[in-house]
C-alpha cells in the first residue's frame, strides 16, 4: 500500500492501533495507491459493503504493522548449584529453545509475508494523466511474403460489384 505520509506522521498524538491506521489510510488524501484508490471509488459501482473494505484494509495494515517478536533468553545454571536445581534449570532451557524455534518459524514467515504487502511511503503519488498504453497491430501485410496465386477479398473487386470487408 502506497501512502503520501508517514505512519507516525498519520498518527500525530493519537494511538497507534489498527481500526485508527486502517481508518486513515482509506482516506483519499493520504493513500496513493492506484488499485485501493479505485477499489474505493468504485466501491458503490461493484456493490461492496462498508464492511468488506473495512476488512480489506485492516488485514493489509495488520499484516503491514505486525511487530516480529524477540526469542526468550536462555537459563543457565550456575556451577555452584546442586543437581536437582541444574535439572530444572536444563529442562526450562530446552523448553525455551524449542519456544524460540518456533518464533524463528513464525518470525521468518511473518518477514516473507511482510515483503509483500507494506506500507510506503511515496514521494509522488500517482498521477493518471501521464498514464500510457502501448499498442501493436498484426494485421501488416508484407507484400514479398505474398503468393501471387492466391487471391484476397481486398486483392479483387466482388463479383456482384459490392465490396466486401
């Protein structure tokens, strides 16, 4: 999602929690991105309720905002410390590590996730007036390329003397 501001800029003094990011994005003056813009503008047109972009944009801006989280330090026993107390200590360590695997997991599809729906920051929003569209005709005829033998509608006159397309 392309935005002209800044989330925090967006924020100002208010909190920064999803419904108030979701809210301010949809606006039409800060989001710059061309599809959400006429996925909004078409909104009564396709017959969308109010509650499907709301969805819409809070998923985008949840997965966008959502903070990867740190794997828990692991306990080590202390030399000094009796056998009963090391065993416990070995078992929390080995739980916490199997804890942190899991938020590498969880963290790594959250980074993959991430690289594809964002929020950004752009300099200059869209502009549709320099959109351009590129055309190419294949109806060219080469003239070298074609069998004298064979005649075409657009070679000869109709028989009936009624020109045919």
């Amino acid at each position: 999602m392309k935005i002209s501001q800044t989330i925090e800029e967006l924020r100002g003094e208010g909190e920064l929690n999803l419904d108030n990011v979701a809210r301010m994005v949809r606006h039409e003056s800060v989001s710059s991105d061309f599809g959400l813009k006429f996925l909004l503008e078409s909104q009564k047109d396709l017959v969308l309720s109010s509650d499907v972009i709301d969805a819409v944009f809070k998923a985008i801006c949840n997965i966008a905002l959502k903070q990867q989280q740190q794997p828990t330090e692991i306990p080590t026993a202390p030399e000094d410390a009796d056998e009963e107390t090391k065993a416990k200590i070995a078992e929390e360590a080995e739980r916490i590590k199997a804890e942190n695997d899991g938020l590498t997991e969880r963290n790594q599809k959250i980074a993959q996730i991430q690289h594809k729906i964002s929020i950004k920051q752009v300099e200059t929003p869209y502009d549709v007036s320099q959109e351009q569209a590129l055309l190419r005709f294949n109806n060219h005829k080469d003239a070298a390329a074609a069998d004298p033998n064979i005649t075409s509608a657009r070679d000869s006159p109709a028989e009936d003397g009624v020109e045919q397309f």
